[in-house]
C-alpha cells in the first residue's frame, strides 16, 4: 500500500519517538498535520494515493487514535484530503482544489424553482447575471424542484465556498437555516418573497400596490362587487398575503365594505389531494358561480395562472368577459399570449428585482456590512382587454 514507506520507517523508530518532527512545542496533532502536509505539497505523496487509518497512525506516531484522528480532521479541513466511509483517507487533487478556489473566491450563487424557469421569469437571472458581470463576479444557478432540494442547496453552497446565495423560496420554510445564515453574517438575500419575522436582506415587487391599483382600476369603472381569488392561503407565502392587504387597503379607501364571502384563499389547498383534473376544474366552477350568483361583477386574481384558470372556466360558463365579469391577473406572464383574450394584469420588474438582489450581496462581500436590506420594485398595471364598465344592474 502507499503507506508502506511510512511503516517501514517505523520500524526503526522507538514508539513515541517523534524525531519525525521539527518543533517538540507544538500539539502532536499539528506535527502530524504538518508531516503528511509537507509530504502532500512535494508530491511525495500524491492524489488518490491512500493514509495510514487512525490507528495504524497513532502506531506510527506512538501517539493516541484521539490525536490522529484531530490530524487527519485537519487535513481535510485544509482540503488536503479526502475520506470514503468504510475505505478511509486519500490525497486530494490539488490541482483541481485550486481552480476551485479560484472560480468560487467571486461566486455567487442563485437558488430558483423549476417552475420559474421560463419566459419573463428568466429576467431574475438576466438582471442577477449582469450585475455580477459588471463587478467581476459569476453566477451559478442551482434548480429545485421542491423544499427537500432547497433545504439541500442552501447546506451545500456555503460548505462550498460560493461567497453568498440569492434565493427564491418555494414557501416559508428553513428558518433555521436562514437564521444560522443570518447570525453567523453569510450574505443571503431572498427574492420574490420574504420572512417577516427574520431580520435578512429581501427585494419583492410592490405586491401592496399592486392589488391597490388593481381595485382603483375597476372602482374607476363603476365595480363594487370585488372578488379576490388565490391559490394560496395569506398565511403562507408573503407574497399572497401582501396582494391580500392591498386589496383590503383600498376597498376601504374608496369607501366599500369588504365582504368576506368575495375572498377566496387556498384554492389550491382545498383540493390538493384530488389528481382528477375535472374535479378541481369544477371545483372551480362552483366557487365562481357562487360568487356571480351574489352580485360579484369583477375577480382579481392572486397570478396570471389562477386568472387563465378563471378565464378559462368562465368562458365554458357562457360568461363575457368584460361586458358580464372583469378579470385581472398579476405578474404578465408569457402564458398570457396564448389565451383568448389580453387579460389586464399587473407586471412585475423581474430583472430589477434580479439586479438589485445581487447588488446587495456584492456590497455585502465588498464593505463587510450586514445590515438588513428592504427594497421594493415598483409594478404597474397593464389595461388590456379583460377590464371594462360594470353592467350590473343597479
């Protein structure tokens, strides 16, 4: 094996004899650190090449397995080696180590969901990928597919040396991690959404605001009967919650009541067991006819999804939009250029949100600061087609 030279040495030296060894003040660990360190920098010992176990070591060294096993603890620190579980310790490419080190010394990286990955979504990247280009720095761009793979990610790309992570959370989750993050001052910040009760870095789109216009504009045309409709409960995801407060907000500015029975909230969770498309399709179509049955003559919808979903049920329904109902979505999405009509909807900057969010770890890394950052894009409403006068009769 290629520890052999190492016990042959042994051989003719007395146990706990450590002439090996060039000063007797330090810590055995660290002289032992330092041997086998030398021997892997001149290449006496080279990659892949395998280490005395723990034992066989302290046998060397006449030392104990606890001293050792801190020695060998180091040099894998130190990236010098690696391990395998049950075969043991092997000499690590250095080569390889430094490009490494190298690439990642100004990387950042981006943790998104699979299902952002299309269309205007891939502004977040476009706007993170130029800031970083502008500073010298480099993106990486970790996909997931659900929480377990997030939770994943953001363990693994701090152990890698990536110098801070932009994520986009699926949902509240991992305030464990995030907090540790937070505490131990690894730049992270959050797009999309944010954790109101954790003090770290986030930049969102104007949801508030975004709803608030969406009710100015259909108050403007004489609605009264407002419905919110959203896949998600407002406990859940920030994003939903602040829509919903934006609504609220400006109903009562414009001086009409807000009737609880016109809020629908967690749609999706109400029929998240069902996989029989049909049955959700009419689940949907039983909530929409209730509310047309009680007056509503407009529905703003949490996002463009939910919008095209309503906008598909209530055309099988018989419905005119806008002469009978007026619908707004939120986000203008792509998917919006393949339905029938030009639905009306509230567009988020997803490349300033993306800019902006690299911009803060960059002067994170660069100034040493971190202090909470709170940015908030502006949106605006895009007046299309699926808006128009209420009808209703008075």
């Amino acid at each position: 094996m290629v520890y052999q030279i190492d016990l042959l040495f042994n051989i003719f030296r007395k146990k706990g004899d450590i002439h090996l060894f060039n000063d007797e003040k330090k810590p055995l660990y660290m002289q032992i650190f330092e041997y086998y360190k030398q021997k892997i920098m001149n290449k006496e010992l080279l990659p892949n090449d395998q280490l005395p176990t723990e034992i066989e070591m302290a046998q060397m060294f006449g030392v104990s397995r606890i001293t050792t096993k801190r020695a060998l603890n180091e040099l894998e620190r130190e990236g010098l080696i690696y391990r395998k579980r049950g075969q043991g310790s092997f000499v690590s490419d250095l080569s390889q180590r430094k490009i490494n080190e190298f690439n990642k010394k100004n990387v950042i990286s981006m943790i998104i969901p699979a299902t952002t990955m299309r269309g205007r979504n891939m502004d977040y990247i476009k706007g993170a990928t130029d800031a970083v280009n502008q500073n010298g720095y480099y993106l990486t761009i970790h996909i997931t597919e659900d929480e377990a793979q997030e939770r994943e990610m953001l363990l693994s790309i701090p152990k890698d040396g990536i110098s801070g992570i932009i994520f986009y959370p699926i949902s509240r989750s991992h305030f464990d991690l995030l907090y540790v993050m937070h505490i131990t001052g690894y730049p992270i910040v959050t797009i999309d959404k944010h954790f109101e009760s954790l003090p770290i870095s986030y930049v969102i789109s104007d949801n508030f605001d975004g709803a608030y216009q969406s009710v100015s504009h259909l108050v403007e045309l004489g609605h009264r009967n407002i419905a919110y409709v959203a896949s998600s409960n407002i406990e859940s995801i920030s994003t939903v919650r602040q829509r919903f407060f934006g609504y609220c907000s400006a109903l009562k500015d414009h001086n009409i009541g807000i009737d609880k029975q016109f809020i629908v909230l967690g749609l999706e969770d109400q029929v998240k067991d069902s996989e029989d498309e049909v049955q959700k399709i009419n689940f949907l179509k039983a909530k929409l006819e209730w509310l047309l049955k009680n007056g509503v003559t407009a529905i703003i919808a949490e996002n463009d999804y939910i919008a095209v979903s309503i906008q598909k049920v209530l055309v099988d329904m018989g419905i005119k939009i806008p002469k009978e109902v007026s619908l707004i979505g939120f986000d203008n999405l792509d998917v919006l250029e393949h339905v029938g009509i030009m639905l009306t909807t509230v567009e988020q900057n997803f490349y300033e949100i993306g800019k902006a969010a690299a911009n803060i770890i960059i002067e994170m890394l660069e100034s040493g600061k971190r202090e909470q950052v709170k940015k908030i894009v502006p949106v605006r409403l895009i007046v299309k087609e699926s808006t128009g006068p209420c009808n209703a009769v008075k």
